[in-house]
C-alpha cells in the first residue's frame, strides 16, 4: 500500500471520509471501552491482548485493539496504524489522518468490523437493544447511528478504491 494521496480530482473526497470516520470511530470507542460492552466484545471473538485492558481481533487482514485509552488498527503485514484516542484523535502512523491508499485501507477494515458487530448485536439482542446502547459523539454531540454510519462510510470508501483502480 502506497502513502501517496488519493485525493484526485474531488479532494473533498478525503474530507467526507475524515467527517464521517470520526464521530463513527468516536462513538464506537465509547461504547467498545466499557466495562459492560467487554461480554459483547469477548463472545463476537475479541481476545485479550498482551497490555492489561485491551482486547484484539484480527479482523480482514488487520489487527484491532480496543482498550481504555484508543482503538487501534494495524495491518497484519506491518507499517502503519490507524488510531483513534479522545485525546489524539484521529490519527495515521502518528500523525494528521489523511486520505492515503494505506488510510482507506484502515478505515475500510475498522468499518467492516464495525458493521459487522453491529448487525452481530441487532441480530441477538434486536434492533432496540442495539440503538438503546448508547453510541454517542462526543466531537459532534449527537446521537449516532454506528450501522446506519458504517453503510454511508462504505459507500464513500468505495467509490474511492473505484477511482483509484482507474
């Protein structure tokens, strides 16, 4: 995977995938860092990690940590992490989150494993429990609705690895 933009000619592109991943990524680790989601998150095939707190899941060739402090993605051939913290933000390899070939890449398997532990949740426990678990903004204050935001990530996601293969 390249570090090379793909910005093209929409450079907004990056943009809408920043405005849509954060509040996503920020409701996500809110509700993944608690106490009472860590039953979930064991019996959906997340394991303890070595550091004290964190769990992990391989997750379509990539590595994802939640623990009390950030969800973390790294790929499973190396180079690279896509972070989120409260207190970092967004982040890829340590700095500014940007639209890169290897950043889409993250952003694409944290939001499959999103989506999927979502209708994993509706699925067992119904639709009700599922909004009822409180995935809440914190960057933008509102309500999120993490399936229904992992449909419209996705869909930015892939029409920019459509273009990219142009």
């Amino acid at each position: 995977m390249g570090t090379e933009s793909v910005q093209g000619a929409d450079g907004s592109r990056g943009a809408a995938i920043t405005e849509r991943l954060v509040p996503l990524l920020d409701s996500t680790f809110q509700v993944w860092s608690s106490p009472q989601e860590r039953r979930r998150l064991r019996a959906f095939g997340f394991r303890p990690a070595v550091e004290a707190g964190v769990l992990k899941r391989e997750w379509h060739g990539a590595q994802v940590r939640v623990g009390p402090e950030a969800l973390r993605v790294v790929p499973e051939a190396g180079g690279g992490e896509l972070m989120w913290s409260p207190g970092s933000g967004l982040t890829l390899d340590g700095g500014d989150f940007e639209a890169t070939q290897q950043g889409i890449a993250l952003a694409d398997a944290v939001n499959g494993l999103i989506q999927s532990y979502e209708r994993w949740i509706e699925a067992r426990e119904g639709r009700e429990e599922r909004l009822r678990r409180g995935h809440w903004s914190a960057t933008d204050r509102r309500q999120v609705n993490a399936l229904a935001e992992t449909r419209r990530l996705q869909r930015l996601l892939s029409t920019r690895a459509a273009r990219t293969r142009r």
